[in-house]
C-alpha cells in the first residue's frame, strides 16, 4: 500500500472530522504518504448571514491549519470551482470546451476527472510509475504542505496533432489552463506566479502520436533529439518552459478519460466523440465516449493568498464572541496554536529557499 488519498468536506462541521480522521491515518500508519482533497461545493450556500459565512471559513482555516503538521507525510489540495471562498464570491464559469453549470452534477464530474487524472501518476503500472510517496515530496518542498491543482478538460487535441504539435498549439494559442484551487492561479495560468515544485498528468494520448510525424520534423526544423524524445521527455520540457529552474514530474499515458453516461455531456460542438478538437461544430450524434485530460498539482507562491485570506478572516474575528465553538469543545488555547500554525504556513510561500 502507497498510502491514502482523502476526499473530504472542507466547508462545515464535517472539516473537523476529517481531520481526526486524518490524525487517527498518521497516528496507525504514521510512514504512509495522504494527499488530501477538501471539496468545497459550488455554488456555496448563500445564507446572507456573516456569522455563517465565518463558520464556514473558519472550520476551513482550522483544517487547513491541521494539515501543516510537520510530523505527518502529507499534501492538501483545496478544490472547487469557487474561485474565492469568501465575499464577493466569483465561480468559475466555463472550460475552454465546455459549457457547464453550477450545480453538483457538473462540477462534481469536472472534480471527480481532474483527481482520476492526475492520480494516473502514482497509479501506473509501466516504468513510468511514480510512487505516492514521490508524488507527496515533489509538491511539499520546505514543508510548504499546500499545493494547488490546474485541468485542461479537455486537453486540446486535434484529430491529426501529434503530442508534440498539441503541446506547441497550447504555446502558440496560448489556450486557457483552468484553476481548481479557490484564490490559486496556478502557473501555467499566471506568467508571474513563482512555481516551487510540480507534478502533471497528461492522459488520453494515444501511443502511435507520442512521436513527430515527417511532416513535422520538417515543417519545424526539428532535430532528430527533439524527434526522438521519449513522451515524458517532450511533457516534461513543456512545464519547464513555463516555470524554468523548478522541479517537476511529468507523466503522458494513452489511457483517455471515459466520459459516457453517466458523465455529463456539457462538451462544445467541436469535440468529437472521440474527445478531439474538430474544425466545424456540427452536431454530434453520440455522446462524447472520452476525452484526452491534463491535470496537475503545483507547488507556487500563489497559495500563500488563500492562506492570507483564512489568518485575515481569522484574525478578525474574537472567539469569545462565539460561544457555540467553546461549548462544541473548542479550547482557547487550541484555537491560538492552530491560528499560529496557519500564519507559519503562510509564511513559508513568501521565503526565498
């Protein structure tokens, strides 16, 4: 067993929980990696009451402030397609080729694909395999125990792209890479975000397009080291040409995500059924079957503006002012050493190591 990877609620009471559980992981299998997901749903609940909305966020804060105990061996990937937590609240509105709604059916399946796809990393069974454990170190470096998760769903592939033609399209169009951590832009999004580390899933290529075809090479001019390069080789020089000097780990797989029903069928005209990028946007007769996806976790300065705003909110606030937390068993001084352990946290996104 690699170690465990945790979908939990991050929003309500329920954070709190997860977070013994989580405890109780590190206390049974304390030399097992967990990278840990807290879900926050879409469109959050609009209950026009402040001391609501503070709760919210603050068994958010107090999760999050969990999770960075140097002793245990794990990540925390905030996810949702809120783009902030707090007010005025901005939702993420649409994909690159998909016109979605904000209700669970859709967001959970936009979710549910990027963790499947990114999770192909430390699932594989081919050489490639990256072990959990790996995975968790890659993305905390210094004990920066936050990390954010970016998607292209779909990945844009055409019918006749080779891997290396797709990946120079994304330069070339510079076609949208979509956040899934509130307040995060993450790198591949935001030319100024500083990226300490990175791991990246790009699935649904298949074999016979990991290499250039002729027309390629001469179009391009390519050298026959660039023609030959290994798939990992080719991904892996694309996330360093957005973040140069950072550690990364990239994994290509031919495996495509499978997309029929019950998946939500809210792809563009121009995906095919096959989940290729098409020129004309005649309507489809089938579902789209499977789509190609790129998923990855990036360790970058920009979560240190989700934590900012959590030690704000925090900060804000005097617990003596809620007595419900005190009478639900929340002590003073464990309220001080989690918010102190928060603003540690943060700190470690603005230091130059």
């Amino acid at each position: 067993m690699q170690g465990f990877q945790v979908l939990m609620d991050g929003h309500d009471g329920f954070a709190g929980l997860s977070t013994a559980v989580l405890d109780h992981l590190a206390d049974e299998y304390g030399s097992k990696s967990v990278l840990v997901y807290p879900l926050f749903p879409t469109p959050l609940p609009e209950s026009g009451d402040a001391k609501k909305d503070f709760f919210r966020l603050f068994n958010y804060a107090l999760s999050v402030a969990g999770s960075s105990d140097d002793h245990g061996h794990n990540a925390y990937v905030p996810l949702s397609t809120t783009s902030r937590l707090s007010r005025p609240k901005v939702y993420l509105d649409r994909l690159p080729y998909a016109r979605f709604q904000q209700i669970p059916y859709h967001t959970s399946a936009i979710l549910a694909g990027a963790v499947d796809s990114f999770s192909l990393v430390n699932r594989l069974s081919s050489p490639d395999f990256v072990h959990l454990r790996d995975v968790v170190d890659a993305i905390t470096v210094h004990h920066r125990k936050v990390a954010a998760m970016s998607t292209m769903l779909p990945f844009p592939l055409r019918d006749s792209d080779s891997l290396f033609s797709a990946l120079k399209a994304i330069d070339a169009e510079y076609l949208p890479v979509t956040s899934l951590t509130p307040h995060v832009k993450t790198p591949l999004i935001d030319s100024q975000n500083r990226c300490y580390s990175q791991v990246m899933s790009l699935r649904g290529v298949p074999r016979q397009r990991w290499q250039c075809t002729p027309e390629e090479i001469q179009s391009y001019r390519l050298s026959y080291e660039v023609a030959s390069m290994p798939a990992t080789q080719l991904f892996e020089n694309f996330m360093s040409s957005y973040c140069p000097n950072t550690f990364g780990i990239g994994r290509v797989t031919e495996f495509p995500l499978h997309t029929a029903v019950p998946y939500p069928q809210f792809f563009s005209d121009n995906i095919s059924e096959n989940g290729y990028v098409i020129g004309s946007k005649t309507p489809r007769i089938d579902d789209v079957k499977r789509l190609p996806v790129m998923a990855g976790i990036h360790s970058t300065d920009k979560v240190k503006d989700l934590l900012t705003e959590l030690t704000t909110v925090c900060q804000k606030q005097n617990l003596a002012k809620y007595p419900r937390l005190l009478d639900g068993g929340m002590e003073a001084e464990d309220y001080k050493e989690s918010f102190e352990r928060l603003v540690t946290l943060t700190e470690r996104y603005g230091d130059e190591k």
